[in-house]
C-alpha cells in the first residue's frame, strides 16, 4: 500500500522530517486475515471482485487472496486524539471511471431539477426569514436568517443559482465575500460575537434540508466552537512540549508523506487522520473571505471533487481566529466526501462517531486528481 510505504520511505530518506512526523503521529500496520468455506467462494469473488464497466477482472483466487491479506494502516495524531484506519482491500480498488462517472452526475443533476419546482430558496427574500439588521446582498447571493437557529448568530446564505453543484470562480468568490460581510456585520453589532464560521453541507447525505444551494453562517462568542477550540488546545500543547509551530510541523509532515499541494502561504493537504473520505485539509493566514488566492485555491478544489472525482454530496467548513485580529491561529478549511447521494447507508456508523474513522479511499488519488486538475 502506497501510504505505509511511504512513511517507511520517510524514515530511510528524511530522518529530520521522520522526527517531525514522529512528534505528531504514531503508525502502525496489521494484516487481517480469515477463512473462506468453500460454498462461500463464487459469492464473495462477486461481491468484492475487481470490476471494470461492471465486468470482473480478476480471477477468484486473486479475489479471495485480496480478501485473505487485508492491510490495515493506523495511524493516530497523539495531540489531536484524531485517529483513521485505512484498509488497502478497498484502497487498491480502481477509481471510478469517467464515464461512470458522468452517469452518476447527470442521476444527480436530474434529481436537484426536480426539486426546483416549490422551491423556497430559489425565492429567498419572500420565503426565508430576515436578520435584524436586514438582509445582505452579493452578486450572486443573499443572506437570510436561518429559520431554525443552529446558535444565536445562525444564518444562511442563499446562492442564486438553484444547482449547488455549478458555480464559476467568481460566484463562489461572492459566496465567501457576502459572508465575510455578515460576519463584520454581526461583529459590529454585537462585539462578543468573536469566532465566524462557515459551513456548507452540500445535499441531503452531507446534512442539507433543502437541495438548492446554500451555505450556514455562524458567529460564536468568546470562543470558537468546539472542535476548532480542541485544534487550538493541541496546537498550544504541541507548541509547549517541542517548541514548534503545530501547523507548520503537520505540514511538513505531510509534505515528507507526499501528502501536500505547493501553495503560496497556503498549507493544503490530503490528511493522514481524515474524517471521512477524501479530506482535504488547508491551512491559511490569509482570510478566504477577502484573498482572492485562497478563494481560488477553495474553487479550485471543489471543482475537482465534483469533476474529476465525482463527488456530489460534501461538507465544506470554514473555522476562523478570532476577529479580534488574532494571529496566533490560521484559517482552518476542509472538504470531506459525503458519499452518493442515492446510497440508502449512511457514509458513517459508530466507529466514525465513537471510535476512528475507517477509510477506504486512497489520499494519494485524491491529491492526484487536484495536481491534474490546472483550472486556475
Ligand atoms: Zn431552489
């Protein structure tokens, strides 16, 4: 499997690297095994055998070898607690062809067509509620105040455009603009209102009400919400205990792993305790509601999960320092794959919610379609 050698490539080639990556992950690698009765054969060679445009390519025996030498990575972020196990049965698998692919989209845009007609979004200013202090307006976009409040400070902005899978440079760049303004907004009026985040869970699996496309605006007070303030406790820790900076070490972490993307002050990394499938980890101090690089480096990125890797359904999440110009923290952004939307089985079971994440995908895939993928 690609990752576990390249981690013990690491050691071999970049012993300073190694060290880094060492003070912040732990790896280990087992093989699971089992036994297979005889009846049980022609089943599982269908279930699990390689395919290609729905025919198998590989003969039973390489199947249930695949099956019978199963190599699962664990690999643990000993600041964050985080934790993902890769298994390399389901990250040895060819990834979906392009006209697979296509197929799929056009089953998806036909279904978020068919959720336009009634639709409330599509009229925001007549049927969404309104902040306080009025409404505010993009290019391409408008903000309203979300019906059912996730916090005090809960909105939404609402796209012009009824599909969330289509967007150019310039209406995503309106999206992040129109929510820094509410966040200056909110912040003005009420200056507690410290930490902005944004969050954009695209279709029903990634948690969305309604298909139309829409993005949540937060404001929280005093502090940033939970999982960001976790970051921010391991970061300080990891500082304390080696005198390093945490994001610059998991950065080159992943750079010695072959994990990351070059970007001009902008850490971008497929990450090695994802959460879920395909995570895409970027780390800025520049704001992506104003630089236009970061908005570009967003764009760019979506993109290439909806049009290279066929993702329809992800979250996208924004957690930002304080605005009370602090500096010590970046910009957190990551996209994570929700899975398809017409899969009746939830993307993640107890194990994501109460143990660690189990991955099928492989990042160096991921990271391969976004270094292909030259849109901007
Ligand atoms: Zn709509």
């Amino acid at each position: 499997m690609e990752l576990e050698n390249k981690i013990k490539m690491i050691k071999e080639q970049d012993p300073n690297s190694y060290k880094i990556f060492k003070s912040i992950f732990e790896v280990s690698s087992a093989l699971g095994t089992m036994r297979f009765p005889r009846s049980f054969h022609e089943k599982a060679w269908k279930y699990f055998g390689i395919r290609e445009s729905g025919k198998l390519v590989e003969s039973q025996n390489e199947t249930l070898n695949r099956l019978k030498n199963q190599r699962v990575i664990n690999i643990y972020n000993r600041w964050t607690g985080e934790g993902s196990l890769f298994n390399s049965l389901r990250a040895d698998r060819p990834g979906m062809k392009s006209e697979e692919r296509d197929k799929e989209l056009s089953g998806v845009y036909d279904y978020i067509s068919d959720k336009a007609s009634g639709c409330d979004f599509c009229q925001a200013e007549k049927y969404t509620p309104e902040d306080v202090f009025g409404r505010i307006r993009g290019k391409h976009c408008i903000t309203g105040s979300n019906i059912a409040k996730y916090d005090a400070w809960s909105s939404i902005i609402f796209y012009k455009r009824h599909n969330p899978l289509e967007f150019s440079l310039s209406e995503l760049s309106d999206y992040l603009e129109t929510a820094g303004n509410w966040f200056e907004q909110v912040f003005r009026q009420e200056p507690h209102y410290t930490h902005p985040f944004f969050v954009w869970n695209c279709l029903d699996k990634a948690g969305a009400s309604q298909v139309h496309g829409h993005a949540q605006i937060l404001m929280s007070k005093n502090r940033a919400y939970a999982k960001f303030e976790a970051l921010k406790r391991a970061a300080r820790m990891y500082q304390d205990k080696t005198g390093k900076n945490y994001f610059q070490s998991i950065h080159l972490a992943h750079e010695a792993a072959g994990l990351t993307i070059e970007g001009d002050e902008i850490g971008i990394m497929a990450s090695l305790t994802p959460l879920k499938e395909k995570e895409l980890v970027i780390y800025s101090y520049n704001s992506p509601f104003d630089d236009n690089m970061i908005k570009k480096t967003i764009f760019w990125a979506l993109r290439t999960y909806i049009d290279q890797l066929g993702v329809t359904s992800f979250n996208l999440s924004i957690s930002c320092p304080s605005l009370n110009k602090d500096q010590e923290f970046p910009f957190v952004i990551k996209v994570v794959d929700r899975g398809n939307i017409f899969k009746s089985t939830a993307d993640m079971g107890g194990m994501e919610l109460y143990g660690s994440t189990v991955i099928a995908d492989d990042p160096y895939r991921v990271l391969n379609a976004l270094k292909n993928n030259k849109i901007i």
